[in-house]
C-alpha cells in the first residue's frame, strides 16, 4: 500500500537474495558497495537536476530565461556543463603543491558523500542507522574545511589562499551555533539517531510541536548552513567579485567540478538535516489527534515527503544566493559571534526548560 | 535596558529588511509575464531595428544600376578613421573633356565606426546609412568592400 | 610604498588588469596585511590609445567622436562638452531646440549611467538580482537614444551646431513611458538595495572622504558632492539652458559610501525632474545650425566644462587657426576622482576596497584617454 | 571675486607679473622660479583661496613648453589660469604641485609621461601611461613613432 514499505520490502528481497548466493561477509560487501554507488549516482543526479533548477529560479528572479538553449526548455544544459568539464584539461599551476593540490578536490568531495551516510531518504531507506546520526553529520562536514584550506594553500596563489583563510574563519566559527541549533531537537527527542528523531516527529514536526525554540533553532540553522556551504551571502571564500574565484581559482576541468559538486551534495546533506531534524524528515505531517488528517496523509509516499521537504530547503537557500548582497568577513564573524551564538545559547537553555517541563504543542 | 532594546530592533530590523528584498525577486520569480529576454535568431522575423539605426555605409542603386555617387572625396575627407578610399578613373565625355568617375568605392566595414559623418558630410545624398547589423565573417579581407556593384554609372542629371 | 618597504608579515597582490571588480582594466597594486589594506597604488595604461594626441590630427568635427569612447556612459555629454567648446570658438549657440534636445539628451544618459553604476555596484557587493533589473530600465532608455541618434551607446549625436538629427517622432512618447516606469521603479531598488541591512552594513561608515581631501584631490561630481562640496557645473557655469530649468544640487555631507549611492540615487530623481519639466516643452524651429565643410578655430583657447555623470569633464582647445586643433585636452572627471581611492582605501578590508571602488564608479577609459 | 575685481587684485599682490585675459579665463604669466612661491600665496592667501587645482597641462610649441594650471576657489567660486614659459625643452623641469594640491601628482605624472617635463619634489614620478621603457614622449610636437602598424 504504502511505497516506503514496498521500497523496505525491496531492500529485504535483494538481501535475501544476495545471502543465498555468495557468502555472507561477500554479500555484505556487495551490499554495501551497492548502497554507496546508489546513493553517490542519486546524490550526483539531484546536484544536475540542481544546477539546472537553480539556474532557471536564478533566470526567473531575474527577469530572464535562463539556460534555453541545450535541449527542450534547456534541460540538458547541466549536462552538457558536465560533459565540457570532463572533457576539459586539468592544469595545475607550475609552483604549486602537486600533491596537496591534487589531493584536495577529493578530500571535498569524499567528505561531502561521507556526510550521506547516516541519511534516512524514506523509512528504512537508510545506509547506516548509526546511534549518534547528527553528531556523526556535524563532525563529518567540518572535515570538509581541511580539503579547502589544502586546495588554497597548495595553489601557490594569494586570492586562494585568502579565500581559504575566510572560508577556514567561517566554518569553524559557524558550527558552533549550528550544532547548538541541532541540539535543541536532539535534547526535545531524547536521541540524536536520525531514524529516533523521525519517529520522535510521529505525532507533529518539531517546528510545530516544538513552537518557538525550536523555530529559531531552525532559522539559525538555515543561516549557518548557508554559511558552512560558503553560499551567498555568505560566500566569501570565493566571493568573485573580490577574490575572483577564492580557494578554487587555479582549478579547471574535472578538478573544479568536484569542487563545484561536493559543494552542491553538501547543500543537499545540509537541507536533508534540516529537513529531518526540524520537518520530520520522510514523516507525514501529522496532528497528533486528527487520525484521519494522519491517515490520509500516510498515503503519499515518505520518500516524496523527504524530498519535498529537502527541496523547500534548497529553495530557501538559492532564494537567499540570488537575492543578497555579499558580507564583510569581519561582519560575517560579528554576526555568528555577536547574534546567532548568545541566540543559539539562551535557546537552548530555553529548549531545556521546556523539553523538562514537556511543553510541547 | 536600552541597549539590549537596540540589540533586539537591530535582528528586527534586519530580518524585516531582508524580507523585503526576498520579496521583491519572488515576485518575479512568480511572475514569468515580466520577463524580458529575447531569444535572438528565433525571432529575426518580429525584431525591431529603428529605421536610423547606423549598421553599414551603403551607396543604393536604382533600377538601371546607377548611383548618385560623383566621386568628389568629400567622405573621404571628412572619415575620422580612414575606411572610405575612393577610387576615381578619368574618362572622356562625348564633347572630349576629361572627366573624373567613380571608379570603386572602397569601405572597410572593419575601420568603420558608425559616426554617420561620411553620410553627413555628403553634398550629393549618394551614401546612406543600412539597418543590417549581422556583420561578422571568417576572414577579415571580407570586412572590405566595394559599394558601387560592376557597370554602375553616375545617375545622369535630369534635362 | 615601494616593494622593499614590506614588512615580515605583509604581502602584495595585484587587481587587475583583468579582475571582475576593477570594471575595465584598472591595476592595482595592494599591500596587505592579512585582510587589511595598507597602501595600495593605481597602474594604468592598458586602454590608453592616445586620444589627446589622435585629436590633433583630426578636424574639428572628427575628433568629437572619439570622446564617445572615453567615458562610454557618458557618450552624450562628452560630445555636447567638445561640441560646446567649437561653438564658442566660432562664437555661435545652438538653436533653442537643439540645446533643450541635448540637455534631455545629457539628463538621459545620466540616468543610464547611474542605473549601470547601480546594477554594477549590486554585483560588486555580491547582489547579482539589482545587474537585471537595473538594465531593464536603461534598456527602455538605449532604446530611445537608437530610434533617435542610430546607435545605442557610442551615439556621435551632438554635433557643434546643433544635433545631427531631429528627435524621432516617438521620442516624447517613449520617454513619457520610461519616467512613469522609473518612478515606479525606484522604490524597487530601496526593496533590494537601499534598505537591506546587509547593504548598509557594507557601505555605511565606510570609505570616508573628508571635504579637504575631496578639493584637493580634485575630485569631482557625486564623489565629491557626497562629501559636501558643491561642484556641480549644472549651477556653476551653466551651458545650454541649464539655467532655465530647475533642479536641485544634491549634497551630503557623510562622505561615506552610503552618501555617494545615495547622492547618485537622488540625482537620478533631479534627472527625471529635469526632463519633465522639458519633455513637453520642446520649442519648434531648427534643431541644427549648418556649419562649414571645414571648421577652423580663431587662434587660442577654449576652454569648456561640463558635468558628467562622474563629475567635471573639462575639454581645453588650443588653436593656431589651422583646420586641426592644435592641442586638446581632457581633463576627465574619473582622473581625478582615482586620486581618493588611496587615502580611502587606508585601513581598509578587502571587501571595502570593491565597494569604494564601486561607489566611485570608475571608468577606466575614462581614465586612461 | 569678479573677473575684474581678481584682475586688480593680483595687479596689486603681484606686480610686475603679465595678466592677459582669453574667452573663460584670467591668465597669469609666472615666471618659471617663481611660480611655486606664486601658487602657494594664491592657495593661502584669504582673499583668493584657491584651493581646487582642477587642471593642469602642457602645451608644445615645439620652441618652448607652455605649462597651463587651471584654478577655481569652492569658496569665491572665481577661476583664474597660470601659465609658465619653458625654454628649455630638453632639460625643461619645474617645481612639483603636489604639497599644494594633492591632485597635481597624477596631473604631474602624465605630464611627465606625455611630455617629458620633470617636476622636482614630487613624490613619485613614473610614467603612468606609456611603459617604462618607452621611448620618447608622445604629445610632443615632433614625436615620431618607429613602428606604426597599420592594418
């Protein structure tokens, strides 16, 4: 009846299947080369179905078409984009640091994918329900500073490195109140497991249940994801208008583009979160009470639930990128050091109280 | 107090104008009517070029292949940057005066920067100026051209 | 500073020539300090193709066209500055109608200037949205400048004597259209620029020039009027009627960035107000005084200043009476107002140094002649 | 102060000095060595104040060099112009603006670029425009560029 226990039912019938023909620990290997390859080929194609979306919105907000000409509506412009970047050399500056530099898009982008991991897409559509899902996610995603400090040191080149700096200054400074913001729901939920949090939302999302903490939880959380993925207008770190491209100036060809992916999988991971911890991930919007509202919605699928919920996020986010001007990097810190984090702390004390006291819509 | 009454006006504040500017692009973004991007070669047909629009220095011909061009180099002289050359051929009238007649008028499109003083400066009202503006070609020799098409003659002045 | 003087912990970079905020090709030499300015230091050059020196070879009706291409936004008046500067060589005056043309003419380019400056300045910050929607009112306005001159940005329209050609008979109707539009339009950049905190976080308090420092750096137009001094050549030494209509010289006393976006905004409305007050009174006759094949100069000099969008565009004519001029000069607004850049850039971060470059609204043409 | 009001004026501060007057302006020959001292008294001077050097210029006249300032006050609002004779072109040199006015030094680098003058106590001299290699100074009269390329 319902498509995310038809998807659960699948997942078993493949397992099953697997164990009776090769050896268990073979059949757990596949498995698992399996689930990543799935996710990975999911993640790349929602980050060209990105690119794409986010050309046209940013074409429409502007009075303009945007991409037309690839393809029926320009569909297969990010493609094509794709496909020019392949095929592109990939130069690396002469003083440079080879290795490092060579290294650093990787680092990126296989950070980016790890953060996949803990992701519950629809109910048991999950690689690995580990018991502590967010704190795995805020500790993975501060990796992925490491790789851009690698590329815009190794560069050799002063705009790279100034963009690597502020955008070093930047991450760091900004998980603080985003984790803050994630432990107001981890403490009303009483678990920081992924699928704990989403069953936790059964009966009514966090932002609705959880009514003022967790809604400013939320708009902070939005604001220093936008910042940790170095978007506008908080893009500093390769603000093109004063340091032409930042940490990835001297990348060209598929070097870039894993640059440009990772930064666009790390946007989805981020709304993902969001989408999980504050709407309820794959969960319906339930009331808890109106069980034929609950019954109802339990008909459309979770899996579009989820990403209903993630693109909502993503929207927000290039809503943001299209609309702003750009920070100083001194305002930039002011704003998480002056504002979110006094924010973030008191809210949480404020969750606490009313986590303790079960004030819950 | 007072400050902590700034500190919370300022996120007000903030936040109430950040909105306004989110509304202001999703307001286009919602309305596709107001677009106004041109697909360029799609709509050749319905694209307007004003009728003074300086794209090419022509020298128009009527039905019997003549022209008004006398060849006197006053175009010539007055090009700021030297695309016009005239070429004039002297050739002997029936009453056996030596005369001169244009020969080739010679334009590089290439030097050409469309002050339209050639055109004005034109005591015959030979040259004008052409609405044509897809310009571009593979080689450069092909920017030089000469206006007055093969056995054009002087439109003989009315008796 | 030289090279040599950098301390341990100090670095040079170059912007430009080809760098996205320079706006043309504008090299700077910065000395840094992590993320602050110490000193910075102007190379120009790279579009230098000696107009000064081209102009002596030319006529006096021939040279006029190559100041279209040094401040490109401001093609009209740079060549109503040049075809002024004839005219009171051969002690002529346009005809009635074709000073009130050249003045709606110089009001509207101004206009396209400071929306051009507005949209760049929205990306300069970060903002790409303002680039769009401000070319979709400069567009209305190029459209009008091609129906009437026959191009749409290096126009060669004013000539000395007159205009080279009468206003297209769809002129007041679309230019009518355009200032409803505009009006309406201008509460839209408060929406995405003038209000938004961020914006004025970026350029409020930032960028200081005192009015000292403005006179003697010779700056000139918005820059130096966002510092208080009063230079508008409109009200000084008035030239084609601009005597004759009202306007008001705005004036800020900050100094800051947020004062010269603001000063250019409120010059955008004295604009509208100026053509307004014309649109409908255009006056009947000759809209051009024929000159000779051949213009020649008495010998001397002329001098004539006019306002551009950027500030004080001065043509100097120095005449021996022959058919050619014998020197010209430009004295260029966007010359001078390089000269502030330095002291304003003391202190500064990086992310300042886009915004004041932005706000003085260079033009490197402009510049480098 | 009016046209005539400045004339008599300088008559008085200045005497001996020629004044002519063109079209715009009221000119003041300055002789070469003086005109530092000149320019100075008129920028500090209460009764004149210039203070806003908005130009500043050569002329070749291939047997001398002409230097042309260009003067307004912002608080009298009245202009003047002063010109300084150069005999010697090839060593033409001339005290540097740039403690007066800060706007003279890139008035004073092209200068220097375009014609060759050279100004003594300015900051920095360069040539801003052409490359430092460049030979010669290409506003002069008889400048001649070797390889001019035509297409």
């Amino acid at each position: 009846m319902q498509l995310s226990i038809s998807l659960l039912e699948i997942t078993r019938a493949i397992d099953s299947w697997l164990n009776s023909v090769f050896h268990p620990h073979l059949a757990y290997g596949i498995e698992l080369v399996l689930a990543g390859v799935a996710v990975i080929l999911l993640v790349v194609a929602m980050a060209i179905l990105m690119v794409y979306a986010e050309r046209k919105l940013a074409g429409f907000m502007q009075l303009r078409l945007g991409p037309m000409r690839v393809g029926k509506w320009g569909t297969m412009q990010a493609v094509a984009d794709v496909m020019k970047l392949l095929l592109k050399e990939c130069l690396t500056p002469t003083n440079s640091d080879k290795l490092m530099f060579r290294v650093a898009p990787f680092v990126v982008t296989i950070v980016s994918f790890m953060t996949l991991v803990p992701i519950a897409f629809a109910k048991g559509i999950q690689l690995w329900d580990i018991n502590i899902g967010v704190f795995y996610i805020t500790a993975v995603s501060s990796l992925s500073v490491i790789g851009i400090l690698m590329a815009g040191w190794s560069s050799n080149n002063k705009y790279s490195l100034l963009g690597a700096m502020r955008s070093g200054a930047q991450i760091v400074s900004y998980e603080l109140s985003g984790g803050l913001a994630l432990i107001v729901v981890v403490m009303m939920s009483g678990t920081l497991s992924i699928s704990g949090i989403v069953q936790a939302q059964a009966d009514g999302w966090w932002i609705i249940k959880g009514h003022i903490p967790v809604i400013i939880a939320f708009v902070t959380f939005v604001i220093t994801s936008t910042a940790e993925l170095n978007r506008a207008p908080f893009d500093l770190a390769e603000a093109e208008s004063e340091l032409t491209a930042g940490y990835h100036t001297e990348y060209s060809g598929m070097q870039f583009a894993m640059f440009f992916l990772s930064e666009y999988t790390n946007m989805f991971v981020l709304s993902m979160v969001a989408a999980t911890v504050f709407l309820g991930g794959w969960m319906p919007f339930h009331i808890a009470g109106l069980d034929g509202l609950n019954h109802f919605m339990d008909y459309i699928p979770g899996i579009v639930w989820f990403f209903g919920k993630t693109f909502f996020i993503l929207f927000l986010i290039v809503w943001f990128r299209w609309t702003f001007p750009r920070l100083r990097i001194d305002q930039l810190l002011k704003l998480e050091w002056k504002y979110l984090l006094p924010v973030s702390i008191i809210n949480v004390l404020f969750a606490a109280f009313i986590a303790l006291m079960g004030w819950y819509l | 107090m007072n400050s902590i009454y700034q500190y919370f006006r300022a996120i007000w504040y903030g936040f109430s104008s950040l909105w306004k500017g989110m509304m202001l692009t999703g307001h286009y973004l919602v309305h596709p009517k107001k677009i106004l991007t041109q697909q360029y070669p799609e709509n050749r047909d319905t694209l307007y070029i004003p009728e003074r629009f300086q794209g090419e220095v022509v020298l128009p011909h009527d039905e019997n292949n003549e022209h008004l061009c006398t060849g006197c180099t006053i175009c010539e002289m007055n090009c700021p940057n030297g695309s016009i050359k005239i070429i004039t051929r002297s050739v002997e009238t029936p009453e056996g005066k030596k005369k001169k007649e244009l020969d080739e008028w010679v334009y590089h499109l290439g030097l050409c920067t469309f002050c339209g003083q050639c055109i004005d400066a034109c005591p015959q009202n030979a040259i004008k100026m052409d609405n044509s503006f897809e310009h571009s070609v593979y080689d450069r020799k092909l920017l030089t051209k000469v206006l007055n098409q093969p056995g054009s003659k002087l439109k003989s002045a009315k008796k | 500073m030289e090279t040599n003087d950098i301390k341990h912990d100090e670095f040079v970079i170059n912007v430009g020539p080809q760098h996205p905020s320079t706006h043309g090709v504008l090299r700077l030499e910065l000395w840094l300090d992590g993320e602050e300015i110490i000193d910075s230091k102007p190379h120009l050059g790279y579009i230098h193709r000696g107009i000064e020196k081209m102009s002596e070879a030319l006529g006096y009706k021939q040279f006029i066209y190559l100041t279209s291409r040094m401040d490109y936004l401001s093609a009209h008046i740079n060549n109503q500055a040049c075809s002024l500067a004839i005219e009171k060589g051969l002690q002529i005056e346009a005809p009635a109608r074709a000073q009130v043309i050249r003045v709606l003419m110089a009001e509207l380019t101004r206009l396209a200037s400071h929306q051009l400056w507005w949209g760049a300045l929205g990306l300069d910050l970060g903002a790409v949205s303002p680039f769009f929607y401000a070319f979709r009112e400069r567009e209305m306005i190029l459209e009008i400048f091609e129906e009437t001159c026959g191009s749409r940005l290096t126009m060669n329209y004013i000539t000395p004597g007159g205009v080279v050609n009468d206003l297209h008979p769809d002129f007041v109707r679309k230019v009518k259209v355009l200032i409803e539009q505009l009006k309406g339009n201008l509460h839209e950049y408060y929406q995405l620029l003038t209000g938004n905190v961020i914006f004025q976080a970026r350029t409020r308090g930032v960028g200081i020039l005192s009015a000292e420092d403005a006179v003697s750096l010779g700056c000139t137009g918005p820059v130096a009027r966002a510092s208080g001094v009063k230079c508008d050549v409109r009200k000084l030494h008035p030239y084609d009627g601009y005597d004759k209509v009202e306007f008001k010289e705005v004036l800020n006393d900050k100094g800051d960035n947020f004062a010269r976006y603001w000063l250019r905004i409120e010059e955008m409305k004295q604009s509208i107000y100026i053509i307004e007050q014309l649109i409908d009174n255009i006056p009947e006759g000759s809209y051009r005084e024929k000159l000779k094949g051949i213009v020649k100069l008495p010998a001397g000099e002329y001098y004539q200043r006019v306002e551009t969008a950027r500030g004080e565009l001065g043509v100097y004519l120095v005449s021996d009476g022959k058919k050619e001029p014998y020197r010209v000069r430009f004295r260029t607004p966007n010359f001078s107002n390089l000269n502030a850049l330095r002291p304003m850039m003391k202190g500064a971060k990086i992310g300042d140094m886009v915004s004041m470059m932005a706000t003085l609204d260079l033009i490197i043409p402009d510049i480098d002649r | 102060m009016t046209k005539e009001e400045l004339k008599s004026y300088l008559e008085k501060t200045f005497p001996g000095m020629t004044q002519e007057e063109n079209i715009d302006f009221l000119v003041l020959w300055v002789e070469k060595d003086e005109i530092f001292e000149v320019a100075r008294k008129l920028k500090e001077d209460e009764a004149t104040r210039f203070d806003f050097l908005f130009d500043e210029t050569a002329i070749d006249w291939q047997t001398h060099f002409e230097m042309v300032y260009h003067m307004t006050s912002t608080t009298y609002r009245h202009d003047l112009e002063i010109k300084v004779k150069l005999e010697d072109r090839d060593h033409a040199e001339l005290p540097s603006m740039e403690p007066l006015w800060k706007a003279a030094e890139m008035y004073e680098n092209e200068i220097y670029d375009l014609f060759g003058i050279r100004f003594s106590g300015h900051p920095h001299l360069r040539r801003i425009f052409m490359s430092n290699e460049w030979k010669g100074y290409p506003l002069r009269k008889d400048y001649q560029d070797d390889d001019v390329i035509s297409l």
